[in-house]
C-alpha cells in the first residue's frame, strides 16, 4: 500500500494566524498519526511563515510514524535543522523564500555536483533523501546520478490537467516511475494531489511508495472531519 504522509503546514498557517496556539500543531501531527496517517511532513521556510523551526523540534520528541522534512538546502539553517533532528527522510526542494508554494523540481544536471554533496551529508547521517523533480525523464536520470534515495514527483500538471483529460494527463508521470524504478529510485508524489485524483494516480503509476498531501487534505477536514478524511484518502491508496 502507498504511504499517506499528511503534511501538516497549513494547519500551522491556521494557528499563525490567530497567534497563541490554536489550533495545538503538535495535538493535531499526533491525531494524524493516531487517525491513521503513515507519516507527517513539515515544509519550514526561512522567514517561518508557518511551520516554525521551533515546531519541528517538538514534533520530533512525539511522533512515532515517518518524519519527513522539506526544503531547500542552499539554506545552512535548514542544513542544520534536518542534522540535528533525523527524521526518517529528507526532501530537498529548489524553492525560494519568495515563493508561495513549491513550483517546480530540481535542474538535476545543472545541480547535480551539489545536490551529490548535500545528498552525501544526510546518508552519512543515515537519514533518507528524496529530490522533488518534474516527470522528466532526464531529470530523473539526473537524480539517479547524486545518490538520492528517492524522488518526489511533482503533481501539479497532473492535477491541473486531470479533469480535461487524465489519461493524457497522467503519461509522463507513468514513464517516469519506470523510468526511475529502473534506475533503481523510490518514487514519491506531492502538490495537489486530492481525493478527486489520488486513485487514478495510484491506480496507474507503478512502484509508488508515499505520496505527501496537505493542502487539499486539510481543507477537506473542513467538511468531513479529520480521522474520517485520512480514512479516506486512505481508501484511495488500497490495493485494488
């Protein structure tokens, strides 16, 4: 079965908000968990916008699933944030602090000699690594050449494009999952990803191993309740 990691960074964007902590960041990761979640990420930015470099801390010294943590690496702060916690994986994304959210993957050949060194510092201190990357198929085999562990797919055009016409929609990320099997790569996938489209994706890419879902899950805990949403992605992610 697929992993669902619940990425919990909006419901920090709840609580900054407001001020105080309202709602409980770390009540709400250990709910997840508790509901049936196989994992919680976290995205902290510089500037803190929501998750707090604080938090992550605090998450570390309660969660029993897989932590994964995002970012960019080209910051130091987030380098030593990542060393200094271990979760279980590491995902590195080429965002900036301008940005709202994350838009795109990795150049893995123009990036490719610093993204081996920084990917050598986290094995090193055994902590799985995952390069966020478009459904290119050479920026696939780019990635296989830094000795990241995994890759995460970047989901947006899938989701953009699935109503129109999904089985078109959904093409390039199939090559790329065979093509980064074949290279000997897990396959992760994120951003905007939805009840709406996450089993058509997982129905019809292979060797899916975890898919990462936060803004489109928490917004659907608005309506249905948060133990009964996880439920039902997770029912989205079963074995046929």
């Amino acid at each position: 079965m697929t992993k669902l990691s619940v990425n919990i960074n909006k419901i920090a964007t709840l609580r900054n908000a407001r001020g105080g902590n309202t709602p409980n960041l770390i009540q709400v990761a250990q709910d997840c968990e508790r509901f049936g979640a196989q994992g919680i990420t976290v995205h902290p930015r510089p500037d803190e916008r929501h998750i707090r470099y604080a938090d992550v801390y605090e998450l570390k010294k309660v969660l029993n699933t897989e932590f994964n943590i995002e970012g960019n690496p080209l910051e130091q702060k987030f380098i030593d944030l990542v060393l200094a916690v271990k979760p279980a994986q590491v995902t590195l994304v080429p965002d900036d602090t301008a940005q709202l959210t994350s838009n795109h993957g990795w150049d893995t050949h123009k990036n490719q000699s610093y993204l081996a060194e920084i990917i050598s510092v986290f094995k090193t201190n055994n902590i799985r690594t995952s390069i966020f990357v478009d459904a290119d198929i050479k920026m696939i085999q780019g990635a296989a050449k830094t000795g990241t562990h995994r890759i995460e797919l970047y989901t947006e055009s899938y989701a953009k494009n699935f109503l129109a016409n999904k089985k078109e929609a959904i093409k390039p990320f199939v090559e790329a999952a065979i093509e980064a099997h074949r290279l000997g790569l897990g396959l992760n996938a994120g951003h905007d990803l939805s009840l709406e489209n996450v089993k058509f994706f997982k129905e019809n890419v292979p060797h899916l191993l975890e898919v990462s879902i936060g803004h489109a899950l928490v917004s659907d805990a608005l309506y249905y309740g948060l133990e009964n949403t996880i439920q039902m992605y997770k029912r989205q992610l079963k074995e046929n």
